[in-house]
C-alpha cells in the first residue's frame, strides 16, 4: 500500500530516510491534504527507471514480432527526401 506523510514531517530527515528506506516503493508527500510530491530511495528509483527501459524494450520487440518495422536505409531515404536533405 502506498505510504503519505504530510510535508511537516520532512523537518526529521533521519527519520524520513529510514522510512525511504524501509519502503520498496515511493512515498507521497502530501500539502494540505493533496498530493505536493513523492520521494523515494536511489535503489527504488533505479529499480523503476529500469524498469521502464525494459518496458520500452518489450514493445519493440512485439513491434518486431508483428512486422511494424522498416528498413534503416529506407527510413533514412524517406527522412532526407521529406526535409531535402
């Protein structure tokens, strides 16, 4: 379940850094009762931004799976014939 706490408790930075750390997923800020920001440790966030890349990874293999591909050199002809270049 995802963790809040009000900005006020971000004066006790050790204790906010134990928690970041305690927890495998980012943390909400929260400023008078709405969302104002989200933190998170540096292995949560390496852990999403990889993530994302094998994410990205994925579609391009079932593009390349279903044939939603071109060829390099006609792309690069069609791009410098479009601009004259």
């Amino acid at each position: 379940m995802t963790q809040c706490i009000p900005i006020r408790d971000l004066k006790n930075t050790a204790a906010i850094s134990e928690k970041v750390h305690a927890s495998s997923e980012p943390i909400t800020v929260t400023k008078n009762g709405y969302a104002d920001m989200v933190i998170m440790s540096a292995e949560v966030y390496d852990r999403i931004r990889l993530y994302s890349v094998y994410e990205k990874l994925m579609e391009a293999e079932n593009d390349i799976t279903h044939g939603k591909t071109t060829d390099a050199a006609a792309s690069l002809t069609g791009i410098r014939s479009k601009y004259g270049l």
